[in-house]
C-alpha cells in the first residue's frame, strides 16, 4: 500500500492516534498536512519525520499547519495554500476532538458545550465544506473521521462528549451518502480504549500499558485512506 505522491491533512496531529497516523502515512509516502494548535509539538513532528531516512526514502513529508479548528477563517486560507501548491487533496483525517468535561448533563456549563460542538462537530463540517471540491479532483478522495464507542454506551456523565460523536457519525455518514456515484469514500473510525492523554484524562486510574499504542492503529487508518478502499458509510471499529 503506497501513498506516493498522495497530500493528506491530519488534524490533531501534534500527538496520540493523529501523530502516529502522521508519521505512519509518510513512511507510506505521503506529503501530511499536519494540523494542529501547538507549534512545538508540530516541529517535533516535523523533526521525526524529516530525520528518517526510512520517510524520505520512501517520498514522505509533511507540511506544518499551526492552527486552532475553531478559527474558520484559517481554514479558508489553509483552503486557498492546498489549491495554490497542489489543486487536489487525496484524504482528509479528522482525529482532532476535545473529551469536555465528565458531568450531569443539566450541569454541562453552556460554554463547555459550545466548544464541545465547535471543535467536535462544526470545525469537521467546515473542512468537509472547505475541502470537498479538492477531494472530488483526487483521483480517489478519502476521508476518515474518528469517533467513540462513547457515541452508543449511553454512559452516565458523558454526554457532552457522546452527543457530539453521535453527530459527528451522522455527519461523516449523510457526506457519504451524498458522495455517492463520485471518487469519495467516507467512513469512521472507533478507536477503542487507545493510550492517548485523552484516555488517560478519562480514566486516571488505568494503567496505560494494558492499551493499545496509537500506533497500532495505522494499519487500519492507512487502509481506509487509500486509493484501493472501496469501504464507504461504514463504522469501523479497531480490533486489537
């Protein structure tokens, strides 16, 4: 499975399952927009992947996008860089999300929920709306979105963060649906219990060592963002 030549943006790149897959698509070939709010974090990424020599061998690279998700503005001009430089984008990977606080759904302060909602549902729906006219002009546009099992456990103290994941799939699988008879594919990805500092917030107690790394997951990332996936409209849930 070859990604050469192939420009995917990352979102949440600069750590977890978003720096794995970074780092996993370049070994694989591919230029990665990686995005992401912390500029450090993004230059030690950078650092990783241009000093491999296995990466540059195979064609790999990345560009940096320091940006926060909620700043639309910026994601028209992200928009107006990828048209300039390369007049296509071949995936779209959208890790980045926010855990919220855990508490009773009437003790949800409002301000919680609207960024809940703006990073967790709105900024995906602005990339989809910014990007698609590029992903059309792939030859097999890909897009992937990372979900939770949170979304269907009904689980008490979590349903900021479930609601938004519950829309976050209707989102992913109605630009399916619509994608249907052109070169896109959408999907979405449940990651399971993943050693990620999300998880760690989540469940303090648990000892990491007992999950999967995040980089066990790029197998299955790389699958469903490649040009021979004909999976669409699917929930894919990763098994260790």
């Amino acid at each position: 499975m070859t990604f050469s030549g192939r420009v995917i943006l990352v979102t949440g790149a600069s750590r977890g399952i978003g720096r794995a897959a970074a780092i996993g698509l370049a070994a694989r070939g591919a230029h990665i927009l990686a995005l992401a709010r912390s500029v450090e974090s993004l230059e030690e990424l950078d650092d990783e992947i241009q000093g491999n020599e296995e990466i540059r061998r195979a064609g790999g690279a990345a560009t940096l996008v320091p940006l926060d998700l909620t700043d639309f503005a910026g994601i028209d001009r992200l928009l107006s860089a990828v048209v300039e430089r390369w007049g296509k984008l071949d995936g779209l990977f959208g890790n980045a999300g926010i855990l919220g606080p855990l508490t009773p759904l009437t003790h949800l302060q409002l301000r919680a929920w609207d960024d809940l909602l703006a990073i967790n549902v709105t900024a995906n729906l602005r990339l989809l709306r910014a990007f698609d006219s590029l992903l059309r002009k792939s030859d097999a546009g890909r897009v992937l979105f990372v979900s939770s099992g949170a979304a269907h456990f009904n689980r008490p103290y979590w349903g900021g963060y479930a609601v938004t994941k519950a829309a976050l799939e209707v989102l992913a699988f109605t630009y399916a649906a619509e994608s249907n008879g052109t070169n896109i594919k959408a999907n979405v990805l449940n990651p399971g219990p993943t050693r990620t500092r999300m998880r760690a917030e989540a469940f303090p107690g648990e000892d990491p060592q007992t999950l999967p790394a995040p980089e066990e997951l790029v197998p299955v990332i790389a699958e469903l963002l490649s040009p021979e996936c004909e999976r669409n409209s699917e929930l894919v849930e990763f098994k260790r």
